[in-house]
C-alpha cells in the first residue's frame, strides 16, 4: 500500500492539470472586439461535469498528500 500511494498520487495530479487545462476560459476573442464577457452562465453538460471532477480530484489530491505525510513521519 505504501509503495502504490505514490503511483496514485502522480495519477491524480495528472488528471487534475488535465481537467484545469481542459476548462475553456470565460474571455474568448468577443472580449478584445467589444464583446460582453462579463455576462454570468451557468456551467451545463460537460462544463459542469468537467468542473465538478477537478473539484474532486482536488479534494482527492490533498487527501492522498496528507496521507503521505503521515505515513511518512
């Protein structure tokens, strides 16, 4: 167990900079035109499960990141 903690650690990190990196930004190219992007919407579909996931894997990561501390000390 102590061996894998590692492995499932980096596999959550990497699946967490992917879901970041996936989000679209809330300015496109309408914003430097004159466009309106301070308009609120809210997230639906993918966006919101996209949003939704690197919440948890988060949450999971600083999970696994005090686990480790603790096994390690």
């Amino acid at each position: 167990m102590i061996s894998l903690l590692p492995h499932v650690q980096l596999l959550v990190a990497i699946l967490l900079i992917v879901t970041i990196l996936l989000q679209q930004r809330g300015s496109g190219l309408g914003a430097g035109f004159g466009g309106d992007s301070d308009v609120p919407t809210t997230r639906r579909g993918g966006e919101r499960r996209l949003f939704l996931s690197s919440i948890v894997l988060a949450v999971l990561f600083l999970g696994l990141a005090f686990l480790s501390l603790a096994i390690s000390s």
